[in-house]
C-alpha cells in the first residue's frame, strides 16, 4: 500500500523497500537516510535525501535523492505522478531527471527522483546561451514530439487543473473558455482597469479588450478536430531547466511538470518568450531561431503534416493566450513584455480572422 510519507516519516526502511520494489536496490539496504529542506522557501515542497547502503549493496540508485511532497489538495501531485509513472515510462531515455518512486492518495502525491546537482544546475535567464537554448528547444520538442496527438493524452485527465484564467490556452473545453472569457470581461478586466487607471495605454487597453471579446471564436476554429496538439509543460522557464555543467557529458532536462496538460506546443514557447527573450530586433531572431530549432526537433521526433508556417501562427496564437495569465495575477510589467510581442508579431491579424 503507498503512503504519502511527511519528510520527517522518511525511514531507511520505507526507502529500501520502495528501491527494491522499484528494481533500484538488488541486494542490501538503505541503513540511513538524512531528509534536509531546500535551501529556497519558494521549493518548501522539495527536500533532498542523502541515502547511506549496506556493505556490498547492489543499487542503480544514487546516493543524493530529491523527495518532493505536493499535498496541497488540487490535483498536481496525481498530475506529475501521472507524468512520470505513466507517460516518461514509455520514452526511451527521455530528458528529465530520472524517477525512482512515486505515490499517490486522494488526489496528492510524491515523486522521489535523482538529484542532478552534482551534474546539473537550476537553470536562470544568464545560462541561457544560443546553445543552450538550442538544446531547451531540442529537448522540450523531443517530448512534444513523442506525445503529438498521441491517443493516451486524448482523455479529460490532460485538460488544464488550476481554475484560473490563464488555463483558456490550454484547455480543450470551449464551454469553460466561454464561461472564463466572460468572466473576465464583466469583472476581472474592469477591476484590472480601475486599480492601473492612467498607467494603462488607451491602445492595450483596445487590445486586451477586443482579445478578451475575441479568443473564445479563436480557440474554437484552432481546437477543431483536436489535431496537433501533445503534451505541454505548462510552466517552462528557465528556472525549470537543469542545465549540465558539462554539456559535451550530459544533456539538459527538463523538471517541475505538476502542470502539464494537452495543450498547443508552441505555447511553452510563448510562455518562455516572455520569460527570456528582449523587446529589440535581436530578440526577434532569437524567436526565429528557437521556433525553427524546435520545429527540427518535431520533424526528427516523426511529426508530420505540422508546417513551419503552421508552428509560427500557432506561436502567434499562444502569444495572444498569454496575454490571459498576467492579467490573472496582476502582473504590469509581464502584461507589458506581452503587448510588445502581440504588437511585433501583429497578432491582430489572428483575432480579425487573418494569419501572422
């Protein structure tokens, strides 16, 4: 029976028996574990195990573990469960940290993976070089690739978890999209509005407004026939990437998927856009390079039919949803980085029914 352990519950004994049913602990014991927190408030759900084998003990499982605990109630921790015990499982080698355990009880759950910190390190927007950024756009298409229209992520436990506006890019539910969409036009926008008053151009104003009005038709026309869509992360920034000190070695991998959902690839593109990528020129190839070292990176995964044409105007749309989460948390300034990129992009063209 799996238990959902609290870090200090964590014994020798629980972690033996887990490596063992798992295939990572042939012969010996764990005689010792020693649970310390992350160093970060911001991962107060992660804690690092540091594990100690019986004499002669004959284990794939490393000596450095990372335990993390989502109990918070909302279905994130079955999510990543989910990711990782039913999807990563039929990937060969794919580009995450490798998972040895994981559990689940009444819609939370606990992962138990390796930890790559003597191999990798959390990735920042400084670490991001063209080549690595070339080997995020890499490794983030080999697993959209593997899931594009797969039949296993067809089912409503791939539709978006958290009830918050910025899920209408990523749900499949037009009558939520709806609903959320009118939401924000008759109370969300007004309070947003009212609380920014004169710091609020007149023109993104216009934009947000006419997005708002807009996106549900949008969404509908693109989601037709569920075609061409897989499984996105959801949050992909740089701080969710581990970057390998020794990149000739070791590969990037990609972490933190408790919000994955079905959803249009390129939106993670988007997302990290806003996340990494200037308001200049040079930030415009950037975006040309990495939609293009993406769309390679679809083609060698086997998808077919999707265009590179297709991919930009799918960028396009995921740019215009992304307008949605800043405006759910109140964020100015990521609304801002967003308006330029809708304005650089022309996406108005999208919302009038045209093409980018």
């Amino acid at each position: 029976m799996v238990s959902l352990l609290k870090p200090s519950e964590i014994t020798a004994e629980w972690l033996t028996e887990r490596l063992r049913l798992n295939g990572f602990l042939e012969e010996g014991e764990v005689v010792d574990v020693q649970v310390a927190p992350h160093a970060n408030a911001h991962y107060r759900e992660t804690f690092f195990l540091s594990v100690t084998y019986s004499s002669g003990a004959q284990t794939l499982a490393p000596e450095q573990m990372v335990y993390k605990l989502n109990d918070k109630g909302e279905g994130l921790g079955v999510r990543e469960v989910t990711f990782y015990r039913d999807l990563m499982s039929q990937m060969d080698d794919p580009p995450v940290p490798v998972c040895l355990d994981v559990g689940e009880v009444s819609g939370d759950g606990y992962l138990l993976l390796a930890d790559m910190s003597g191999t990798h390190e959390q990735g920042h927007p400084d670490l991001m070089t063209p080549e690595m950024l070339k080997r995020s756009m890499e490794m983030l298409a080999m697993i959209h690739g593997f899931w594009w229209d797969h039949p296993k992520i067809q089912n409503d436990d791939f539709l978006g978890l958290m009830d918050d506006f910025s899920e209408v890019a990523l749900m499949s539910d037009l009558e939520k999209v709806r609903s959320k969409c009118e939401r924000l036009a008759d109370v969300r926008w007004p309070e947003f509005i009212a609380r920014e008053g004169d710091g609020f151009l007149m023109r993104w104003r216009e934009i947000c407004e006419c997005v708002v009005v807009a996106w549900p038709r949008v969404f509908e026309m693109r989601m037709k026939g569920q075609k061409n869509l897989t499984l996105i992360h959801g949050d992909f920034t740089p701080g969710n990437q581990l970057i390998p000190f020794d990149a000739e070695e070791d590969r990037l991998l990609i972490y933190d998927w408790e919000v994955s959902t079905r959803g249009i690839g390129v939106y993670d593109l988007a997302y990290f856009f806003n996340m990494i990528v200037p308001e200049d020129d040079s930030g415009r190839q950037m975006e040309r390079d990495m939609i293009s070292w993406y769309h390679n990176g679809l083609l060698k995964a086997g998808v077919a039919g999707y265009s590179l044409e297709d991919c930009v105007e799918d960028c396009a749309l995921s740019i215009v949803a992304g307008l949605f989460y800043p405006i759910e948390q109140e964020n100015l300034s990521l609304l801002a980085k967003g308006l330029h990129r809708f304005e650089a992009w022309q996406c108005e063209d999208l919302l009038s029914g045209g093409s980018v």
